[in-house]
C-alpha cells in the first residue's frame, strides 16, 4: 500500500506538500512541532499542538515574514514562552516580530491563540489553517502545509477582517524551540530530537496515547524507525515495513522530520502513558503504566530493538 505524498500551494504561492497518508486508509495522523491533526475518513480533527504537529509553518498567516532560526530573538528581544496546550503537552516558543507590537502583547495573543486551538471544539470547522479572530483586530492561524519554516502567527487586520495580513500590519510568528539550557523538569513535548540529531520523535495524548520515532533524514522513509500505543509497540528496519499494514492501527513514523527541539541527554519527556529517555545510546520509550508498563522499544541510527 503506497504513501502518497501530493504537492500543494500555499497562501504565498510556495509549494509545501499534504500530509502523507497511505491509500485506501480510513485515518492517518500526521505531527511535527505545531498542531496535530488526526484525519478521519478524511475529515480533519484537531487534537493538540505537536502538527497540522505535520504541517506548520507559514508564511502563516499570509504576508509575515518567516523562517526564524531555532534560537532567534526580535529586535525587541522578546523571550521564549512556555505554553500548555490543551491536551496537557506544552511548547517552547521563540519568536519574530514584525511592526509595533510588544513582546508582553505578542507573548498573550499566541497563548491565548493557542488555548483556543487545542480546547473544546478546536480547529473543527477552520480548515488547514485555524485561524480565530482574536481581541483588539487581531487575526491567528497555523500554516496549514507541511514543511512551513514556522508555527503558528498574527497579524493586525482590523476589526472583524478574516482574511490575510494587511501588507505593512503589525504580527509576529512563534516557532517552536528547545527547552532552556539547564531545564530538569520532565517535559510533555509533542516533538523532539537526539541532540545529535540522529533521531526525531513525536508524541501525543490523545486516544490512549502514542509516540514513534524515526531516524532524522530528509528521506520520508528512512529506517530504523518505530511506533507504540499501548499495549502495541512496532519497529520497523526495513523501508517496506513503514505502509500500514492491513488490520493493523498504524504504521511506523513516515513523514518528514523538522529537526528542531531537542530533547538534552538525560532529560525525559512524558506524553499519552509514554515516556522517552534522551541518551548518548539513543532514545529509549517505554509505557509507564497498565498491563504493558515497561515495554516499548530503543532507537538510534544503527538500530530499532523493542524492550521490557
């Protein structure tokens, strides 16, 4: 069974591409750093921030500069903000600014922006990009296509306006970064990396819970990778093995890897029951409860092996 990959053109007229999916499936989720869709019957659902976690980034919305790097500050030297998502998970976000607006003001709006896209009804209804009119004329949404160099953005349209920025609007773009150095809290991030960025993985809580990790390449299909939701846990070494097979819930991690949050040796990161251990061995995931506590599998670029 193929995965197919399609072109599409964004809001800017760039080219990003739909969410893989493999044919004649019913669902297939799709993540990476930003919000996570889930679709259905090919219905889109919102569940969490972690892609639309796989596809965000923009030029969203429309008319804002992209493409901050990891660690980029504005000229307004705005920090890093931790949010909590809905689904409990949390990101680290770093931003760039664009026209006059404040750093306290840029730091509200996506978290605001960001409880509202991961609570109650969610992105259901506001297609790929969700986007919400927000207090004081402002207007956030997500890229809507995969491989977008940001998160999420907003931008300063004028009252009761839902269409793109205005060239010239005050806005802001978040993107997704590492936790800060010296972080010992156990973390609840919906994508992360190896610090030698060998391995990508991406978690999330919804349903009963599940994580996969895969090696960190541009090749869609790259091996050893591996999938768990409880009580299963998959590992894949060969490229055939990543099509879901028939009867079974999903295949193992086939999307493209953003290669952007790491996850620091020794730091551990929890999410759906599953937590995973950074280490200079590679990433080690287990579930931490019910009746398959214990198992799960470890990864690093020379090999997937399952454990417990």
């Amino acid at each position: 069974m193929p995965l197919v990959n399609t072109p599409v053109r964004s809001s800017d007229g760039s080219r990003g591409s739909k969410l893989p999916r493999a044919a004649g499936t019913a669902a297939v989720e799709a993540r990476e750093g930003g919000l996570e869709l889930r679709i259905v019957s090919r219905v889109a659902r919102a569940m969490g921030v972690a892609l639309i976690m796989t596809a965000l980034g923009v030029t969203a919305p429309a008319g804002l500069a992209a493409g901050a790097s990891v660690h980029a500050r504005s000229a307004g030297a705005c920090a890093n903000q931790r949010v909590v998502l809905g689904s409990g998970a949390e990101v680290f976000d770093a931003f760039t600014l664009k026209g006059g607006i404040s750093c306290g003001s840029a730091h509200a709006l996506i978290k605001s922006y960001l409880h509202r896209a991961t609570t109650g009804r969610g992105c259901s209804g506001r297609g790929t990009m969700c986007g919400y009119e927000m207090a004081g004329g402002w207007w956030c949404s997500v890229p809507g296509y995969a491989g977008a160099p940001v998160d999420a953005g907003c931008c300063h349209s004028g009252p009761g306006r839902l269409a793109s920025c205005r060239p010239g609007s005050a806005g802001f773009t978040v993107r997704a970064t590492s936790p800060p150095p010296g972080w010992h809290a156990l973390l609840h991030l919906t994508a992360f990396e190896l610090p030698d960025r060998s391995i990508s993985c991406a978690s999330s809580a919804f349903g009963r819970g599940y994580t996969s990790c895969s090696v960190s390449t541009s090749n869609q299909f790259g091996v050893p990778a591996a999938w768990m939701e409880a009580p299963r846990v998959r590992v894949c070494t060969q490229r055939e093995e990543l099509v879901q097979p028939e009867g079974e819930g999903s295949a193992c991690p086939a999307f493209a890897l953003r290669r952007r949050v790491i996850l620091a040796y020794g730091q551990e990161n929890e999410l759906g029951g599953i937590r995973c251990t950074s280490a200079v061995q590679g990433m080690t995931c287990t579930f931490i409860s019910g009746e398959a506590a214990g198992k799960g599998f470890r990864i690093n670029s020379a090999e997937v092996v399952q454990v417990g």
